[in-house]
C-alpha cells in the first residue's frame, strides 16, 4: 500500500472544483513592502543582491526591488539590482512600485532605459471610499489620473501592473471602473490589494473572483491578476491561497512575512503550499537558506516555532510522536517517517525529523536518539535518560544527553 493510500486527502474535493491547470506564480516584495516594517533595518546592497541571487535559485519569477520616486538611494539600488539581474542573467523580472505620478514613473523609465532592458512598473492608487474621504480625492479625478499614468507608462516602454490600493475595502463599480481604465490604456496585469489587512479568506475570494469575472466581460481575459496582501488579522497566508484558488494568478510574499505594520504573506509558507498543491515547482533546497538571509540583513529574528523555517518546524519531544516516527523508521520507509507526524516533507528543505528528550517523552524518543547516534539501546540507559527527562523543566541539550551517555558507561564499567 502507498502513501498515498495512506493519507486521505480532504484537499482533493476541493481542488477538482478549481482549475486542476492552475499555475501560480510569485512576487517578492521583501525588498519593498518588507523595507517598510518598522522594525526592520535597510539591508545594503550587497545583502539585498545575496537575496535576489535567492529568489532566483528558489524560481521566484518577479521581485519588487523599491521605489526609486521615494528617494535617491531607493533609486540607486533599484537600478543596481536591476543591472544584477541582467549581469547575471537571473531569472527574475524585476519591477518597481510607483504611486500614480508622473514624477515617481519617470525614474523607473529611465532604469530601464539605461540598462536597455524591460522593467514592470506596479503602479498604485487607493480605491477604497475611506482613502478618499480622507485625502479629499474625486473619484473622477482619480480615474483620469490612473488612465493618464497607465497610458504614460506604457509610452515609455514600461510594463504595467495596476494596484488599486484598499482594493478589499472598495466598492465593486469601484475596482471595476479603475481597472477598467488601467486595461483600457495598456495594463497587462492588475493587482488587488488587501492594504489593510481587512478580510477573511472569504472575502479574499470574493473580491478576487469579482474582479476575473469584471476583467473577462470587459474583453480582459488576458490580463494578468495578481493579489497582495497583509497579516493584520493573521490572515496573510490564507487570504492568498483562497485568492489564487478564486483566479490570481500571481501572489505577491515576504520572507518571513516582514513587511508594513505586522507584515504581508511569508514567501516560505506560500512556496510550500504551492508546490503541495500543485500549482508550482519551486526549488525548495534552498529555501531554509533564503529565510536566514533575509533575517540577516533585515535584522530580524527566525521564531522557533515559524512554520517550514522555524527551528521546531520538524522537531518533537513527545513520546506519541516519537514512538509513531521510531516505528516508521524501523519498516525503512523514509516517507512515512517524514508525514506520519508533519504534513510538509521535510527533505524537500534538506532537512529531517528531529526528536528531542524532555518532560513529556517517552521511552521512544530516548530509543531515538541513541539510534541516530549509533548507540545501542540499553534498556538501564534508557530509563536512566528518560528519569532525568522527567525531572527537567526543559528539553535536554545534546551536552546533558551526552553527559548522562557517559556518566552511565562509567557505572557500567566499574560494576
């Protein structure tokens, strides 16, 4: 009997009621959003270059590299990392994020110009009526602006992905005017952007099956339709599976999630997921790599308990557990080994099941550990590590493992 006959897949359900040809691609926006965290810090541009060559290697398809309009090292690096991509011949696309100004898409006109190759320009506008009220905007007004800026753009040799702002908050005639207006003066794709973290994933694809079905009746059934969104509401990952599951075809992710206010969907999490569902085929080796890197040079910290990149992401120390991997590992069959207690392979990141030894363990996971050190069993060691197991306030290191290892030898050797 198979794994696959092992392990029911609830998944599948729905799944058929979707597009089984999806394909789902990514845009990295740790160099932008993610750099507009307050608590992170601006890499410089060789970290910034390490991450690129990453998201490469990874098969992320677009990177945001910044916002040359906000400032002259923004629009320094922007360029740097654009020379990069074509030095290297990466492949990546880059883009930058511009508002609707003339004064911010001129400069991304003139990288492209003076590197001699293509740059996508996402240009944004908030939608929503709250955005308006507050920044005494006409909605009329706002349309001609975007069409205006579109249609510049594209006259300057750059591709267009339209982002209406507060895209979750807005009305539908709302989107469907403004994207409208993008597509009709040149837009290839167009963005719904969830700006403040505000819905669920029902709204999430809600809002996204609204705007594919706008863009199709309008004669856009070519335009692309990306989703970008924020984790006000811990939501970020889930909002963007259900908005590629309604019809974005791309999604827009951070490593870590870092990004504004409390962060956008982790890259990480949304690769894994893809591949899992068959909506893409990332390089996921050096995925753990990207995810430190990222932390490095933003100056943030990796939580323990981070999904797929956290340091107990495949790591235990519970008896149950143990003893259900322990008994998979003795029947030599890796993949069970693997998902008996996880539902992400660990050997796609180069990593494996970790058991550790402490309060809430079982005899298994001393078994365990000894095993995969190439120590024999001794029923009296074992009981002697799982006493001081259950007697410690904590997991035990490997130094104190050791320790009892050792001290129990020499009792055995002087008796």
């Amino acid at each position: 009997m198979g794994l696959a006959d092992l392990i029911h897949d609830w998944d599948s359900s729905a799944l058929r009621t979707a597009d089984p040809e999806r394909r789902v691609s990514f845009d990295d926006e740790t160099l932008r959003d993610g750099l507009q965290s307050a608590s992170v810090r601006d890499a410089d541009l060789s970290g910034k270059a390490r991450l690129v060559r990453l998201m490469a290697r990874l098969g992320i398809e677009a990177v945001d590299v910044g916002l040359p309009g906000a400032g002259e090292r923004q629009a320094r690096d922007a360029e740097a990392l654009c020379r990069l991509i074509v030095a290297e011949s990466l492949p990546i696309k880059p883009n930058c994020a511009a508002r609707t100004l003339v004064s911010d898409i001129a400069p991304i006109a003139e990288i492209a110009q003076r590197i001699g190759r293509p740059v996508e320009v996402a240009l944004f506008v908030a939608a929503s009526a709250v955005r308006g009220e507050v920044d005494g905007w006409d909605p009329e007004e706002l349309l001609r602006r975007s069409e205006g800026c579109v249609a510049f753009a594209i006259r300057s040799g750059l591709g267009v992905t339209f982002v209406a702002e507060d895209a979750t908050r807005a009305a539908g005639a709302t989107l469907r005017d403004l994207f409208g207006a993008a597509v009709r003066a040149g837009a290839q794709r167009v963005c719904v952007a969830d700006t403040a973290g505000a819905v669920t994933p029902l709204g999430a694809h809600a809002v996204v099956r609204f705007t594919r079905e706008a863009l199709d009746a309008a004669g856009g059934g070519e335009v692309g339709l990306d989703w970008h969104g924020h984790n006000d509401r811990g939501l970020a990952v889930a909002n963007a599976l259900a908005a590629a599951f309604a019809g974005a075809d791309r999604l827009h992710a951070t490593a870590l999630g870092v990004g504004e206010r409390v962060g956008n969907p982790a890259m990480e999490q949304l690769l894994v997921n893809a591949r899992l569902l068959g909506w893409a085929s990332p390089e996921l080796g050096c995925l753990v790599e990207y995810a430190t890197v990222a932390a490095e040079i933003l100056g943030v910290e990796i939580p323990p308990g981070a999904p797929i990149v956290g340091r107990d992401a495949f790591r235990t120390a519970t008896g149950v557990h143990a003893a259900a991997i322990l008994k998979a590992a003795a029947r030599c069959h890796l993949d069970e080994v693997d998902l008996v207690y996880s539902s992400v392979p660990a050997a796609w990141l180069g990593r494996k099941q970790e058991i550790e030894v402490g309060p809430m363990s079982g005899a298994s996971n001393v078994r365990y550990w000894l095993l995969e050190r190439g120590l024999v069993a001794e029923p009296t060691l074992v009981e002697t590590i799982l006493r001081a197991a259950k007697l410690a306030s904590s997991t035990l290191s490997v130094a104190e493992l050791e320790a009892l290892v050792e001290e129990w030898r020499r009792g055995h050797a002087s008796a």
